[in-house]
C-alpha cells in the first residue's frame, strides 16, 4: 500500500488537485469531494501506466503537511528596532 499526499487547490470555478510525488496526475471538479474522486481514478490510471511501461512507482517522498500561520507586514509599514 502506498500513501501520496494529494494537495486541492481552490480556482476562481473550481477544484483542482495534485501530487508532488506523482508529476503529471492531476484532477479537477466542482467540489472538494468530487476533485478527490477524479484524483482517485487518475491516480489508479496513472499507476497503471507505469506499470505497463515497465517504469518504477515513483518513490514517496512527502512526509508530512502542515498549515502554517506567519504575520505578514502591510506594504510601506516598517518595523521599528
């Protein structure tokens, strides 16, 4: 079993989704869950294009994801020392 991490991205109409670990598998559609579904069965595409061309599965290599908050600055404000 193997475990992609998949990043949805929200567009000005719709979802997209991909993998850093999987260049080229892509999906897109009109809601979080459907996006998630195209990826699935592009994902089960994919492989199996790699399959049949004889190439190795690609190697993981994203650990982990995290959502991080950071303060940014407003333009033309500066910070006094």
């Amino acid at each position: 079993m193997h475990r992609y991490l998949v990043i949805v991205e929200q567009g000005p109409n719709n979802y997209s989704a991909y993998s850093p670990d999987l260049p080229g598998c892509a999906s897109a559609g009109d809601t979080v869950e459907e996006t998630l579904a195209h990826f699935r069965e592009a994902l089960k595409m994919h492989l199996e294009g790699i399959l049949e061309d004889r190439d190795p599965i690609p190697q993981i290599s994203s650990l982990a994801s995290q959502f991080m908050e950071v303060e940014v600055p407003h333009p033309g404000v500066r910070n006094r020392v």
